[in-house]
C-alpha cells in the first residue's frame, strides 16, 4: 500500500516537474486570479465594518420651537427614547448651540446680538443593528407633524446612496468570483489534457496492466493540487504584505481575515481537483 502511494506520489511530481512551461503558466494564471479574488475578498470583508461606520452617522437633529422650555424638551426625549429605531438622545440647550456656534464660527453670538437666537434642539442617533430606512423616514415624518418641532436636519439619504453603491460592489465582486472560477478551471482543465497527453504511453502501459482509472488519475491530480496550492499560497503571501504595507504607509487599518489563507488555498483546490476530473473524464471513459 505504501509502495503504491509512494509510486502515485512520484509519478505526480514527475508529471509536474516534467510540464515546466505549461505548469508554470498555470501557476501564473492562479497567482493573478487569487491575487485579484483576494485583494477583493479583503475589500468585501471590510465593507461590513465601513457599512456599519456610515450607519454610526445616520443621525438627524430636532429643533425646537422657541416656546419649549427644558422640561418639555425632557419629556419629548422620554417620548422618542421608547422607539426601537433610536439608539439614544443627546439634548443641545440653547448655551451648547452657541458654544457649537463659536466652535465653528469664532464667534460669540450673544456678543454679536445681545441675545441667544438659537434654539434648543435634540440629535437623535439611530440603531445599526437591523437598519431600516423606510421605518426612519416614517419616523422623521411622524416627528415633523409635533407642534413643538421648528424643523429637522437629517442627511441620511447621502448616506443611503454611499451604502447602494457599496451594494453595488458587492454584486460586482460576486461576478468577479464566477468569472475567476470559470478562467481557472479551463486553465487547469487544458493544462491536465496536454499532461495526459504527454503521457499517452504511461497511461497505456497502466491500463495493459489493470490498473483502474482512478489509479491512473491520482498523478494527475497531484500535479494539479500542486498547482493549486503554489499558486494560491503566492497569491495569499502578496495580497497580505500588500495590505500590511498599506496599512503601515497609509495609516490604515484595514482588516485581515485570519482565515482567508485557508479560504484561497482551499477554493483553489476545489477548483484544481474539479477541473482535473472534468478534462480526465473526457480522456479516461
């Protein structure tokens, strides 16, 4: 048994030494493939973290009429606090308005006027967790209908537009995918006929003598995972360096599956042994 694994094991990497160029071009193609798949796969695994960052912004502000003391201000925050969509209320008295006024400004409007024009009003943040704008819209219009409310500041629908683009990518980078799992597997596949190919007596030779036809397959799988495997583990050492030197020159902090060495090497496998057995069944009936 170890004899025939030790043979099996050989032949495959005969096969592949053997196949220089065309093994090599294989090599290549999984290595600009899974470079590419990669480098999107890590871009798709950070856009959870952007999405979540822009749905931190989504917030609006209320502002309220001049005749709503703080009391009532009190009360209306009690009011809103109880609605699922609202993660918390930050009230903005008539001073915080115009130290956020000077901030901004350099100026001192009390100063200015004589007075404090600005009014009171309530920035409402809204919850990440199980989104939903059409509820916030209900809700903003709800609001509107108040006496107590002058107007409302809210910009989400910006945000909405930047979150349908991110979508956007997402259905791109899964076209991606099938695109690259298509090209690899052809590449694989034609690469397999022409080691078969060279290989006709050594394949004749095994079936004089019995051998069955996944006995006569198991090199050529070799040299495919072998394939598989090269090229994917490249592919993994480049995109990661890449984005570790990004991150360092950049002052970046895009995040890194722990797993994604084992995500390429382990589709480029599926893929290696998939297209193998496609081109060897047209060859081994």
């Amino acid at each position: 048994m170890i004899d025939k694994i030790a043979f099996l094991f050989t032949e495959g990497l005969k096969s592949f030494l053997r196949n220089k160029l065309t093994n090599f071009l294989c090599i290549i193609t999984i290595l600009i493939n899974f470079t590419i798949l990669g480098t999107f796969f890590i871009a798709g695994f950070n856009t959870d973290n952007l999405t979540n960052f822009f749905r931190s912004k989504y917030t609006f502000e209320i502002f309220l009429q001049e005749k709503v003391d703080l009391d009532q201000s009190n009360a209306v925050i009690k009011q809103l606090e109880s609605n699922p969509v609202i993660s918390s209320i930050v009230l903005i008295d008539k001073d915080k308005s115009a130290d956020i006024f000077l901030e901004e400004f350099g100026e001192d409007v009390v100063d200015m006027l004589g007075y404090n024009p600005l009014p009171m009003s309530l920035k409402v943040s809204l919850e990440k967790n199980n989104f939903d704008l059409n509820k916030i819209e209900l809700l903003i219009s709800e609001i509107e209908k108040y006496d107590f409310v002058d107007s409302i500041e809210y910009r989400g629908v910006y945000i909405d537009n930047i979150e349908d683009k991110i979508n956007l990518f997402i259905f791109f980078f899964l076209i991606l995918v099938i695109a690259i799992v298509f090209i690899s597997i052809q590449m694989i596949s034609n690469t397999v006929k022409l080691s078969m190919s060279n290989r006709s007596d050594f394949i004749e030779i095994l079936q004089y003598n019995g051998a069955s036809n996944m006995f006569i397959k198991i090199p050529f799988f070799i040299e495919s995972i072998l394939q598989s495997i090269i090229g994917a583990l490249i592919a993994f050492l480049l995109v990661n360096y890449s984005f570790i030197v990004i991150n360092s020159y950049f002052n970046l902090n895009i995040q890194i599956d722990n797993f994604l060495w084992a995500w390429m090497i382990g589709l480029s496998l599926i893929i290696g042994i998939y297209a193998s057995n496609k081109a060897m069944k047209r060859i081994l009936l």
